[in-house]
C-alpha cells in the first residue's frame, strides 16, 4: 500500500511525528504505518524558533539520516516551503524527494517578526498550483498534504475561512487537507463534507479519541509537537528530581523493562 493508499483505508492514518534517529526508529518499532516530522520539534531540538528559523540545509540533513535509518513512508513537515517564490519550494521538495519522501506538509500561513499571519487566499492557492504542476512535470510527485491555520490562529471566523481555503487548495493540487487545532465534532465534520479530499486533523486537548473521528471521516490524525512536548517535560522533571535527590535511583527504576 502506497502512502496515498494509506489516506483511504478504513481507518484513519495514524502518523508519527519524530524529530531525530531515536524517535523515528521508535515509530517504526512500534509498528506504525507511515512518519511525519514535526518542524517545531526539530527546531526546538537544534534551539530554533519554530516557523522556518530552521535553516533548510539542516533539516534536509536531519531527514537524510532518518531516512538512512528507517524504512517507513516519510513525510517532511515543510511550513511555507523554505523559499520565497515556486522555483524555490520546488527546488527543495526536490532535494528532499530525491532523499525518499513521500509526501510534505505545506501552510498557508507565514512568521513574520515572530507573527503569523495568514497568506493570502488566492496567492497561495496560484502557488499550489503551480509547486503542483512542476513536481508533475518533473517526475518526482509527491503527497501535498496543505495545511490550512485559521484554527490554529484562533480566527473569529475559523470555520468559513477554512472551508473557503480548503475549495481552493482543492481545486490547485493539494492531495489532502490539513486542519490543525480544529476539535468541536461539528466543526469537524462539516470539513470532512465539504471535500472529497482527505481531512488531516491534529493532537490538541479536546480532541475525540480515534474511533469518534473515524466515524466523522477523518482520514489522517497527527500527533505534532505534542509527543516532543510531553518527553520534554519528563526529562525537565528527572533531571530536576537528580538535582535534589542523593542517587540516580530513579533513572534505574524502569531498567528490567527495556
């Protein structure tokens, strides 16, 4: 089953976000179908302000050792693309398909002086389009999974932005349709109607478990920073327990399990 095949099964796609070796070896020992990186974890990693403050050379590198240590369908969370016109983007999706990417994330959305602000409704969707025709043109396709950030963004109108961007992006060569921060169970399948593409939502704190979005459509469910997250809060609290306490003990707690 090829990674678009993977949207259209009848359950969602799970994927796993990583950010290093460990954490995409740990994917694929747990069995999971397909990984995506997540660039605020990647930059949080190198000490990078999320937003594209990763220089794309070291991001293509961290992805050239994943893929030279896993073996599942990886997809590269892009942001805007890493350039500022189509050759550029294009330039780079290229670089990194010939790595062995399947697929990449791209958002309608930019950082400018530590804001972000949405792009443009009709300047990007021209831009997908175009990003689209030339990775057809070039032989190298590759999953457009477009990210749409009025959730994300808290927009008053988060709804009626996103089912207009998402007929756009649509109609221009997205292959599927990412919706981060979305969670209200009608929110979310008023989208899954609206399209015939698949709907990719994201880990945030109300989300409804696997099943309820299964049953509303969903067809792809992401984890994000949060695993990061939640691994950086526990090595916060180890080491801040070592720097109290008279012995490692607690670091040897779990070492009969590994």
């Amino acid at each position: 089953m090829n990674f678009n095949q993977l949207h259209h099964q009848t359950h969602p796609l799970l994927i796993a976000n990583v950010w290093d070796v460990p954490s995409a070896l740990a994917a694929q020992n747990a069995g999971y179908q397909a990984m995506g990186t997540s660039s605020a974890a990647m930059a949080a990693m190198l000490g990078y302000a999320d937003g594209e403050g990763l220089p794309f050379a070291e991001l293509r590198y961290l992805v050239s050792r994943i893929r030279a240590c896993t073996s599942l369908p990886l997809s590269v969370d892009m942001e805007a693309g890493y350039a500022d016109c189509v050759d550029g983007i294009v330039e780079n999706l290229l670089q990194l398909r010939a790595l062995g990417v399947v697929g990449v994330n791209l958002e309608d959305s930019r950082v400018h002086n530590g804001v972000r602000r949405l792009i443009d409704t009709d300047c990007f969707a021209h831009q997908l389009r175009e990003i689209h025709k030339a990775l057809n043109a070039s032989g190298c396709p590759l999953f457009l999974n477009v990210r749409t950030d009025a959730f994300l963004l808290g927009e008053l109108d988060a709804l009626q932005v996103t089912l207009s961007r998402i007929t756009h992006y649509a109609a221009n060569g997205a292959d599927g349709l990412f919706v981060p921060c979305v969670h209200r169970l009608q929110d979310i399948a008023t989208l899954v109607q609206q399209t015939t593409l698949p709907l990719n939502v994201m880990a945030v704190p109300d989300l409804a478990d696997f099943a309820t979005l299964a049953e509303l459509g969903v067809r792809r469910i992401s984890m994000g920073n949060a695993v990061h997250s939640a691994i950086q809060t526990q090595l916060n609290d180890l080491l801040l327990t070592l720097r109290h306490q008279p012995s490692f003990a607690g670091v040897f707690d779990d070492e009969s399990h590994r």
